[in-house]
C-alpha cells in the first residue's frame, strides 16, 4: 500500500511510512532539537543584544578570520584536491595504495595532535619555521598557520568526493573529444569538469564546515592573539570560561546563521549544477 500523498513518488520497496517516522524523529532529536534549543537561548537576549555583540570588534574579528580563512582554505583545496584525486585514479604507480590511505589521516589523527605536528612544523624553531624565518616569513601564531591548519583537515573532504565520481567518467567521452580536435586541456575543461562540478562543489562545502568549526587543530598553532589570530570557536569556549553563557551561545548563534546561509548557497549551486549536467 503507497502513501496517496502528491509529493511521494511511487516506490515498489515498502516501508516508507515506518521509515519517514524514523528520520524525522532521528533529525528532529540529533539535529533540530539542539539547533532549537541554541536559537531559542539566544534568543533571550535580546536582538539589540545580540546586535551588539555581534559588531564588538572582537567577535567581527574572530568571525572574520574563522570564515574568511575557511573559504581560503577550502577553495584552496579545491585544485589540488582534484589533482591528487586524478592522479590515484588515472595513474597506476609504485606506492598508489599507500599515498591513498595517508589521504584520510586527517580524519583518524586526533585534531590536538595535529595542532602539535603542525606547530612543531612550523613553529619559528620548527622545521619549516626556521627556515621561513630566514627569508622574514612567520607561520605559526598568524592567520597563516590558521590556514595551513584548515588546509590540513580539509584536503580528504575535496578528493574523496570528487575520487569515485572520477573514476566513474566515461573514458569514450575523452576520447570523442579528442577525435574531434580537442587538446588534452580543452578536453578536461569541456568534458571532465562539468561532470565533475556537482562532487567539486560538495567536496567544498565538507571542507568549509569542517573548516569552520575546527578547533583543535587551530589553537596550537594560531597562537590565539586576540585581534590577531583568535578563531571564533576559541572566542566561545573564552566566554564559556568566564561564565558568559549568554554571550557564547550568541556568538555560537551567529555562526550558525552565517555558516547555513553559506551551505544554502552552495547547495542552490550545487543543484543547478546538477540539473544542468545531468549528473548526480
């Protein structure tokens, strides 16, 4: 028996009504309940307050660095993430398997470990530090270490989205292409690309979130100079420690609102691109 409903497509598998209740019930408790219960506390204080605290230089400091780094990073993965994907998936060479697993080390590696690794790496006395500080270049403790940090845990985002799709374009497209006259380059712009777009731009999005919210990996190596290299998710837990709930949960409110209107673009982009290009 199907649901008369207008907006349920016909489905030969049953189970929809037992399944729909599940989700619902699955988001509502994991997703929306806590999201509702941050607003609604927020809430309380006020819009004028929030206003406030929201324009105070430091909070449009943290923000700014947190999400202007983020995109940074995240496009910044973007081409690279691609050519690693094209090489795992197109060359076969000594040591493919393993350069693959090292990919999701971010994800396995505990973020306070990676914060440490990096701040070894790039700290003025680290091994790349000190040879940056040579040529007058300081890394670690600036919004650069910031975005190194970001970049670290956001590279698997961009190639294990972008990999499978990869791996699934038709080799007889290329070859098409290339008959009627197509360079190696026009043929990736032309071809590979577009199909790619929608696993490009959903890899993007998993690296800004993650990006956005990261913490442990940050405050090591940013050094967490107020005005300077203090991120907003540190800016929060400050203000947990001096017992402004009120003000953390409306800075955590702010970056909600900003990082859903972010990821509502994307989305929007990402499904037009879909629509466009014929490919999920």
């Amino acid at each position: 028996m199907t649901l008369n409903v207008p907006f349920v497509k016909p489905s030969i598998l049953p189970g929809f009504r037992l399944t729909i209740i599940f989700t619902l019930l699955y988001l509502t408790a994991i997703v929306l309940l806590p999201l509702g219960a941050l607003l609604f506390r927020a809430s309380s204080l006020g819009v004028h307050e929030i206003v406030a605290l929201a324009l105070d230089s430091r909070t449009l400091s943290a923000l700014k660095l947190s999400f202007l780094t983020s995109f940074a990073a995240a496009a910044f993965n973007v081409p690279f993430g691609l050519l690693i994907a094209w090489v795992l998936v197109r060359y076969d060479f000594p040591g493919r398997r393993f350069f693959d697993a090292i990919i999701d080390l971010p994800f396995a590696l505990p973020t306070a470990v990676a914060g440490i690794a990096l701040t070894a790496l790039y700290a003025p006395k680290g091994w790349i530090g000190s040879v940056a500080a040579v040529f007058g270049l300081k890394i670690a403790f600036t919004p650069l270490g910031v975005f190194l940090a970001l970049v670290f845990v956001g590279l698997p985002f961009i190639v294990r989205t972008v990999q499978p799709v990869l791996a699934e374009v038709d080799r007889e497209l290329e070859e098409a292409a290339a008959t009627l006259g197509a360079g190696r380059l026009r043929t990736v712009a032309s071809v590979v690309l577009p199909v790619l777009s929608p696993a490009i731009l959903t890899g993007f999005a998993l690296a800004f979130a993650r990006a956005v919210g990261e913490y442990g990996s940050v405050i090591f190596i940013a050094g967490n100079i107020p005005y300077v290299s203090e991120i907003a998710p540190l800016l929060i837990v400050i203000k947990l420690e001096e017992f402004d709930y009120a003000g953390a949960t409306a800075v955590a409110a702010i970056m909600l609102m900003i990082s859903f209107g972010t990821l509502l673009l994307i989305n929007l982009i990402q499904a037009r691109a879909r629509a466009r290009y014929g490919h999920v």
